[in-house]
C-alpha cells in the first residue's frame, strides 16, 4: 500500500472511531436515561447504539492493523478504503444529527 492509501484509510478510520464513539454514548445515555420513551422509540436506540458501537469496533480493529503494519491485500485496495469512506460519512451523518439536537435542546 502506498503511503497516500495508507494515510487515508487511517484518517477515515479514525474519523469514523470519533463519530462512533460520539453517536454510541449519545445512544448509550439515552437508553440510561429515566424519561419516558415509548417502546419502540426505545427499540430503535438500542438498536442505533449497537450500531454505533459496531462502528467504533470495525475502526478501532482496522487502526490497531495499521498500526501492527499489516500490509494485507485487503488493507491495501483502493475499493476497501471507498468502502471505509461511506461508513465515515455515514457514522458523520448521525454524529451531525445528534449534535444538532442536543445545541436544540440545550
């Protein structure tokens, strides 16, 4: 993998880790939370937050590869880190939401 690749699938990893982590602890508390949620509103951010904390996972897994130098096929296609770009912008994608409802509410 050449250094450019190797760069940006560890900035989208790491980019995609922040994003998780932020979107499962908004999660997390929210399901800590002792408001009255209906139940399937409560369903649905269980399941947001498992999602969340299988994102952080993948990204966190990925990173420690890069860092063991790991130098598999796998970790060096072009198409893998296109992959990992759509799990960043999507993990962004909720991180923006929810940073926009907690500045609404605060």
């Amino acid at each position: 993998m050449t250094i450019s690749w190797r760069a940006a699938a560890a900035a989208l990893d790491a980019g995609t880790a922040v994003f998780a982590a932020v979107n499962a602890a908004y999660f997390i508390t929210r399901l800590a939370g002792s408001g009255p949620e209906p139940e399937g509103r409560r369903a649905a951010v269980f399941v947001l937050a498992v999602v969340g904390l299988g994102a952080l996972t993948g990204a966190l897994v990925l990173l420690a590869a890069f860092a063991a130098g790991d130098n598999s096929a796998l970790l060096s296609s072009p198409q893998w880190t296109a992959t990992r770009l759509l799990a960043c912008v999507g993990s962004g994608g909720i991180c923006a939401l929810i940073l926009r409802r907690v500045a609404e509410e605060g």
